[in-house]
C-alpha cells in the first residue's frame, strides 16, 4: 500500500510557498507500493525508485529565507520544498535526482512534512529514530 505524507504548513508563511501552486490537502511525499519516491510542491515534482535513497534524517530549526518554497541550496545541490520553519526530512540519493530547478540533479531533497519519523521510518526501516 502506497503511503502518503502531507506537508506541515506554516499559513503565516503561505505568501511564500503559494506561488509554486502548493495545495496542502495535494502536496507532499508519496512512498508507493511499487517502489517510489515522489514528492510534489505544487508546479514541482521529483521522483525517484527507491532503490536510489541511501537515508534519510530528521532536521529541524531553519531561517526562512532558507526553508520556505522550493530552493536550491547555495552550499551543495541539495533541494527544498518547504513549508514551515520547524523542521523536515532530508532524504538522501545515491544518484543525483533532476528537477526542473537543476537538470544535474541533487543528491538529496528537504521536505517538511508532517510526519517526520514515520517518513524516515518508511525510508529506512531498520534504523531507530530520533
């Protein structure tokens, strides 16, 4: 069975992640019973087997100007479809994973949902969780 986890959203921060076309009752990370990983922000989509996720970890406490929309990270190629300040899963790839943000890919994607441990748990199901 696929398992689906929305994104915890901040409304107050709603101005900055609305322009992507994010709809919170629609958007957010998919596990699918075939062996995905999707996950969607609106206009944006990135998906991958999930053969290609090596981890995944629990972040949390972001400056907005780094968390909120969908953004490119200025220090690797990581990405970030954020919604909220609080926290997120940061899902690591053995293969860079394109987006139409980069068409070289990123090794790993931010996602702020709102079901932190259950996502990693999905994602790695043998480690214990924070």
């Amino acid at each position: 069975m696929s398992q689906r986890f929305p994104y915890a959203v901040d409304m107050k921060l709603a101005p900055l992640w609305l322009p992507f076309g994010v709809r919170p009752s629609k958007d957010g990370v998919t596990v699918t019973e075939d062996g995905m990983f999707k996950a969607s922000f609106g206009f944006l989509r990135l998906e991958t087997p999930l053969d290609n996720v090596t981890g995944a970890h629990i972040t949390r406490d972001y400056r907005w100007w780094t968390a909120i929309g969908a953004r490119t990270s200025f220090v690797d190629d990581g990405l970030t479809f954020g919604t909220n300040t609080k926290a997120g899963v940061c899902v690591h790839f053995t293969e860079k994973v394109p987006s139409p943000l980069s068409r070289k890919g990123h090794s790993a994607l931010t996602v702020t949902v709102a079901d932190l441990e259950g996502l990693v748990q999905v994602l790695e199901p043998d480690e214990s969780q924070s």
